[in-house]
C-alpha cells in the first residue's frame, strides 16, 4: 500500500511513520505543505492520504476539496488527523470530502482500527 501524510509538523510526521511500519510494514511519503501534496497526488497514485488541516499556506481542508475537484480524485480516501477539534471544523472537513477524522495525539489502536475501515470500505466514519 502506499500511504501518503500531508503534515508541516516533523514530530507528527515521524509518529504516523512509526505507527504505518509497525502496523502495516509500509514506508509513509511525507511532506509539508498542501501543494507538495497535491503536487504527488497529481503524478502518482496513492491508497490514502493523512491530511493536517492546519498547513502553512493552504489548509488542509482546501487541499482535500481540490483533491476532490480538481484532481477528480473521488474515491481517494482522506483521513483528517488534527488537533483542530471544533466541531465546525469537523464538519468543514467531512463537508470537504475527507472519509474520517483522528484527534491528535493519536491512539495507535484507534488508528490501527479507523485507517483499516476506510480502506476496506466506502462508508464515512465517525469521529475518533
């Protein structure tokens, strides 16, 4: 699988690193800013992206929605990992067309389980 991780924080970055190998023997590209982003996600072709929303020059939720758009990139699930945990901004981000959405710090077992549900299936889910 190939997991992509739109994150401006280094720290964040090498937790999600750590929690993919472990969970699933996967390298994690990174990189920290939207446009790089949407710069990789418009030449390769990823299983899922980890998207921050709070970015240096494009947020995150306008990245998804351009993703989403522009890119015509549909089906390609998005999982929302912030700290930013209001709940309009949670609805601003599945309204952008992320398929979940992980509160920082991350659990390694809610992840495990939330990254596993939204690969396997369609469905948007739940707040975690």
């Amino acid at each position: 699988m190939k997991f992509l991780y739109v994150e401006d924080k280094p720290m964040n970055t090498r937790v999600l690193r750590l929690f993919v190998e472990q969970l699933w023997g996967e390298d994690l590209t990174s990189v920290e800013t939207a446009e790089e982003g949407l710069d990789l996600i418009g030449k390769e072709d990823f299983d899922l992206v980890f998207m921050d929303i709070n970015l240096p020059q494009m947020s995150g939720l306008e990245a998804i929605r351009y993703i989403k758009n522009k890119l015509n990139k549909t089906t390609l699930p998005i999982i929302v990992v912030s700290a930013a945990t209001d709940t309009n901004v949670i609805a601003d981000a599945y309204d952008s067309g992320c398929r979940a959405f992980i509160k920082k710090p991350v659990n390694i077992m809610n992840f495990k389980d939330i990254t596993e549900r939204v690969l396997k299936t369609d469905e948007t889910i739940a707040v975690a």
